[in-house]
C-alpha cells in the first residue's frame, strides 16, 4: 500500500485511535485480514466470522509486526476502532485508488472473469507495473484488499469484480470507481440465485453505468457475440468498444482453429493492425478471453503486435483452472475442477475433445452448484454433450446432479460401459487408477464446493508426477 500515517488512516475510515503512542506511525507494509500474512509495517483487518474471530489474534500480530489493527473494538494493542470494519476497509481502498495515478480496469461476466483478468494482467504487465486480483477474491473484502496492495509504482489495477445479487457490482465499482469496465457474458452461473439470465444482466451492467463519459476517458467493453451484454451499450455514457468473432466487433478474431494440441491460434484484428495469436492456454473459450484482454490492452495503448506477444505467451495464473499436467507414462490429467457453470462445463468438454484427438477421453464430472430450476435440465444437458463430443468415459461423481448427468449420456444413446455413475471422489480415483491406460486424458471438473481437485491430486500422486505443460 501507499504509505499512510495511522492519523490519516483513522481520519479516513471515520475510527477512533486506541493504544496507539505516535500517530504519525506509517503503515507501510501490506494491509491483510490472514495473520499469517502480517509482516513489518502491515496493518491488520480484524473480521469477526462465525468461526473465528480476527481480533483474538491482535498481540500476535502486533508482536510479528503490525503497526495496528482496524477492529470494531478495542483490543488492547495499537487500534484503528471503527463501527464495521467491512466500510472502513472500503472506505480506505477507495482513498488509496483515488491517490494513485494508476488506470482502474474492471471487469465481470458469468464465465471466464478469473482466466481473462489473468489474461488481462500479464499483457498490461509487460508494458507497465501492474496490480491484479489474486484468484477469484472478487467481493466486497478481497476487491479492496487487493486495491490497497498497489503501490505508488503501480500503472494498472486491475479488479475482477463478483456479484451473487442486484447491486453488488454497483457497490464494487463504488469502492474502486474504474475507467475502464469490461464485460464478458451473460450466463446462467448462479441463475438459482438470481431469478433468470435477464437479472443477471440488470446485475452485470452496473458495471458500466458507473463509469465515466467518453469525453473523460470511460470506456465500456462489451462481448459483440453475446446479445445481453451487447445491449448494454445503452446504459453507458462512456465510449463503447465491441469485441468478438462478429464483423461488427472493434477486436475480433479471424481463422480460428486449434492446434493438435487443443491450443487455439487465431489472426487477431485490431483497429490499429493485425497479428497472429497462438496461446498457451488449452480450450477454443479462451479465443473469448483473449480478445477481451485485447480490447482492454488496445484501449489503453498497445500494439497489436504487443498484444499478440503477450497473448502467445500468457498462461494460466490461477490453480485448478484448465491445469494441464502430463504424467511421465503419458496420461494427462486436466484439472479444471476450481468451479463450475453450464457455460465452463460445456467449453472444458469441447477443449478435452479437442484434445484427445486419437486418444481415449474420461470426462470425470460432479455437480454444478445454483443452478436452482435449471439444474436438472443443465445436468442433462452436459451429459447429453459428453455423448455427443465422442468422449470415451463420462464418470459422474457425486448425488442427485451426478446422477442427472449420467441419465443425460443415457437418453442421447450411451447405453453401454460409456459412462459411470460413482458416489464420491475416492471411488473415481479408485475407478480411473484401475482403468486408465498410457496415453488417456482426463478432465476433472465441478464446482467448487464439491472438491474434485483432490481426484486430480490422486491421479498425480505415488510418483506418477509429470511436467506441468500449462499453469
């Protein structure tokens, strides 16, 4: 963070100092709410969760180098006391970004935010320093958390923004007002929650009502292929940019295909230039992603030669997202298994179809979490696209929804020992380790509350860890 007095901090949140002997004390170091993250100079963020409690580790972090707490009570080190200490963390992040001299960027969408902020982040990294949300901490905590670890050095900032709600973009994009709003798709990712994809859209499109007119540098970013979000250009002032496969698209892409190895490469056309792209990543969706990155890099600056660069070089920032892995007996394990969606499940199917060309495919798959009415017919639905994208095995693991998606690959004709239905996770690994044969590849993919990583973990457990060939 930009070093602050503790005075100014307090001024700030609107909090009264306790204990603490000079107020001119800076906080220098990072402000964290993890007390294993404290270092010298760091100022730490007590929350009181339903399970534990931040401010009962305020000595121990004070002792490992916090210059002071923020907590919503006295705690007998060096404190900023404040009445809610989620406002107050807002409070300050929006202090620091409006310091900076750094382009806010922000982003939101119902699939692929994670893996196009990542995109984002490594082509504006290599024209300047730039500051990105770490995982997926998108919300109301980790968007300012990560907005107070820019520093004064810092050019880009770069937020992806979540939402499970109406007016939770609304409030992000309060906290850290961006100039530039990028939005990626209207999905069916947490429909249950919402109501329908029409809500989803009233939600995401906040996003861009909040940005600055054209004439002082706002600038929307909208998906030309996806009609919800194309139809935001209405709810904006700033200066909208298209991207997509569509002819009408400012960024688009032109000859795509995928490599052998399931990689897409694609000519990528700018307003200022074409180049050639061929990325890293595994999977056509990303094609998507990366022109989004790519209009976000034109509009702030770079070449479509740069861009082109940095695309080719990218990879994956983010654990158990599309994570390639070949075993040394040539097995590759995909695990995609961080979460689920209707929109990721299907793209992570046509991505191991792509690349099992020739070889057997074992897609190992569990439930996709609040889909609420849809959930039986999206289940099936995947199902019925294992089927059809000629994967060899579909292993559903799990309860209800597992068993929705073996009775979709069922009905579209897998009759046979094409797919499994298994209870939990160690009974698909003891499947797979039974009957996996050199050269399968293996997608593991569910939503995050069902923990499937750890089938991918197994796989590569007991000495059978290969090279990581995408990350």
């Amino acid at each position: 963070m930009i070093a602050l007095s503790l005075a100014e901090i307090a001024a700030v949140v609107g909090g009264q100092t306790y204990d603490i002997p000079d107020p001119a004390v800076q906080v220098t170091g990072p402000v964290v709410r993890d007390s294993r993250e404290v270092e010298s100079g760091s100022l730490f963020v007590a929350f009181a969760g339903e399970r534990v409690d931040g401010h009962d580790f305020a000595a121990a972090v004070v002792e490992a180098g916090a210059v002071a707490v923020l907590a919503s009570r006295p705690v007998g080190v060096p404190a900023i006391v404040v009445d809610d200490v989620q406002t107050a963390l807002g409070a300050l992040a929006r202090h620091v970004v409006e310091r900076l001299g750094a382009t806010l960027v922000a982003l939101t969408g119902s699939a692929g935010k994670t893996s196009t902020k990542d995109l984002i982040a490594q082509v504006l990294r290599s024209k300047a320093p730039t500051v990105f949300t770490p995982g997926s901490l998108n919300n109301e905590i980790g968007l300012p958390l990560t907005a107070l670890s820019a520093t004064e050095e810092t050019k880009f900032l770069v937020l992806e923004m979540g939402a499970r709600g109406i007016g939770h973009i609304r409030y992000l994009a309060d906290l850290t007002p961006p100039k530039v709003g990028l939005v990626l798709n209207v999905g069916t990712a947490h429909i249950g929650e919402f109501g329908g994809r029409e809500q989803i859209a009233q939600a995401k499109g906040e996003l861009v009502e909040g940005l600055p007119p054209a004439e002082d540098g706002g600038a929307a970013i909208l998906n030309a292929d996806d009609p919800l979000v194309r139809a935001m250009a209405s709810r904006t002032k700033a200066r909208v940019i298209l991207f997509g496969e569509s002819d009408e698209a400012d960024v688009r892409a032109e000859n795509v295909r995928l490599t052998d190895g399931g990689q897409p490469t694609f000519s990528l056309h700018t307003p200022s230039g074409c180049s050639d792209v061929t990325m890293r990543l595994y999977g056509e969706h990303h094609v998507s992603n990366a022109l989004a990155a790519a209009a976000v890099a034109h509009e702030l600056g770079m070449s479509a030669d740069e861009i082109a660069r940095a695309l080719s070089e990218a990879g994956s920032l983010s654990r158990w997202r599309m994570e390639v892995t070949e075993r040394p007996d040539g097995v590759t394990v995909v695990n995609d298994a961080y979460n689920a969606n209707p929109e990721s499940m299907r793209a992570a199917l046509r991505a191991l179809a792509a690349m099992g060309k020739g070889r057997r495919t074992w897609a190992v798959l569990g439930k996709m979490a609040e889909l609420g009415d849809e959930a039986l017919a999206e289940h099936d639905a995947v199902g019925r696209l294992a089927v059809r994208l000629n994967v060899s095995k579909l292993v559903a693991v799990g309860g209800r929804e597992a068993s929705w998606l073996q009775l979709g690959a069922y009905n579209e004709g897998s009759w046979g020992e094409e797919s499994v239905h298994v209870s939990d996770a160690q009974a698909a690994v003891d499947l797979l380790r039974s009957e996996l044969r050199p050269g399968d590849v293996v997608l593991v993919k569910a939503s995050r509350s069902v923990g499937l990583e750890s089938v991918a973990q197994a796989l590569l457990e007991n000495g059978a860890e290969g090279e990581v060939v995408a990350r």
